[in-house]
C-alpha cells in the first residue's frame, strides 16, 4: 500500500509563552502544499519491522519517526504484523516544512487501512501527538488556525485561488531545539486568526515568523531568499515554521523566474 505524504507551510508563527512542562504555546497557520514523499507499506516474512529509504539521505533508520509510529500502534495493537517500509523523501528535512510529521501521521494511516485495525479517531490524534507537536494537523490536512503546541486546530477557509508559491530550501537543516533558544515570547498585539482573513497585500506588514530574527542572524542565506523574493515581486514572503525554508506568494500573472542558487531546493506549486 502506497501513500504520497504532502507538507505544509505556516502563514505566520507567534511564540505566546513557555509552558512550565517546557512546551511553548503558540499560534500559527498550517497551509498544505504540494510536495510530497513516496511511503510504501508492506507485510514482511521477517520478526520486525524494516525501514529502506531512498532520495534525500536520511539518518539513523531507529529514529525515524515512521518506525516511531509503527512501535506506538504495536504496542496497543499486538496483532500488528512485522512489515517493511520503503519511504522515498523528497521533503527537505529540518526545513520548516513538517515532512517527517507527515510521514509518520501518513504511516499512522496506512496502518490502520492496511490492516484493517479500526482505530479510533482520537486514538489516533494521540498518537500524532505523541510524534510530534504539529504531526495532527496532517490527520486533517486542510488549512487550519493552529494554537496550543500546534495541536489544538481549527479548519479556516482560505482561498489561495490565483497564486503561485515559490518554495525555497538552502539546504541548511535547523533543529526545532536550535531555532527555540533563539525565542522570547510576547503577546502580538494582532492574532493571526485576524491577520490572515484581511488581504494578502496587508500580511507582509503584519505577520510575523517570530523565528526569522535568530534564524537569519545565525544564517543570512536564509533571509537573502527572503529578500531575494520579494524583489522578484513577492506578495508575501517568510520562512516556513522553524526553518530554513522560506516561500514567496505570487500572482499567477505577475509570476517571474526565481534564479535558482546551486545546491537549493526549489519548486514552484500552485496555491490553490
């Protein structure tokens, strides 16, 4: 069984405050986008799951989170028999984009259809959680208001009908841990909720990635795309999540080439 795991980008990022579990409330926007992984799924004659990977080099097969994943429903479903997984990865990794979350909320899924388990939506909210703040917004995949950790989401019409998205990757990979120590949190004195219904022409005044002030002190790559895309005539341009990716939003018909930097990721989507 195959799946083609997608990620996301956040329109603004506001970091509210640190919770005393260490945790930081936050709120944000998930918009989904189409890039995407290949993740395959299945049986295997062997006592324990394999993990094969192919496209971007990934780390040690142990800590990758489709194994996470399938450990968390083994446990509760002891039944689940030993599989092999083939994950081809296409998503940048460390790039803000949530492509790991999405493969394991992906291999969540397979799971449960594969094998016919049943399990209970909130179950499986827990289980997204447990991988990963921000890994439940892809059991719903649609645009989403974020608050919380990133768990707590509220599906929100927003129509990008019309425009393009430049996604741009240095190939630089920023941790989650990395981009924090950067943060102070403070209460914004416009929400994102409100921002993102006002016209796009208004967002690049107005909202804010709250991690681009440490990120591009520490790396100025990454704030040069930025810079770069709006002078190729971005609406709106900011880094993705933590980091490093940054996107510029464009009018279809105002579209211009982005002159691609040797060793960048980049891929030119349609927003709708």
């Amino acid at each position: 069984m195959i799946d083609f795991p997608n990620c996301k980008i956040n329109l603004g990022l506001n970091i509210l405050a640190k919770k005393e579990d260490g945790f930081h409330n936050l709120e944000t926007f998930f918009f989904p986008v189409n890039i995407h992984d290949v993740l395959e799924i299945l049986p295997s004659s062997e006592n324990t799951i394999q993990l094969t990977t192919s496209g971007i080099p990934l780390g040690e097969v142990e800590n990758n989170i489709c194994v996470k994943a399938y450990y968390l429903v083994k446990k509760d479903y002891p039944e689940l028999p030993a599989i092999n997984i083939h994950l081809h990865k296409a998503i940048p990794l460390g790039a803000g984009l949530g492509g790991g979350s999405s493969d394991g909320v992906a291999t969540l899924q397979l799971l449960n259809k594969k094998f016919n388990l049943n399990i209970p939506d909130k179950q499986l909210f827990e289980y997204a959680l447990k991988l990963g703040s921000d890994c439940p917004f892809f059991l719903l995949n649609k645009p989403c208001y974020a608050s919380g950790r990133g768990e707590t989401l509220e599906p929100f019409q927003l129509s990008l009908s019309g425009y393009k998205i430049i996604i741009v990757n240095p190939e630089i990979h920023i941790s989650t841990t990395e981009a924090f120590k950067g943060i102070i949190p403070y209460m914004p004195k416009k929400r994102i909720k409100e921002i993102i219904t006002q016209p796009i022409v208004t967002w690049k005044e107005e909202l804010v990635n709250d991690f681009e002030k440490s990120i591009f002190e520490k790396y100025p790559k990454v704030q040069q795309i930025k810079t770069e895309l709006y002078e190729k005539g971005a609406i709106y341009s900011a880094m993705s999540g933590s980091g490093s990716t940054v996107y510029g939003i464009f009018k279809d018909a105002l579209l211009t080439n982005y002159t691609v930097h040797p060793g960048y990721f980049c891929k030119i989507i349609d927003a709708a």
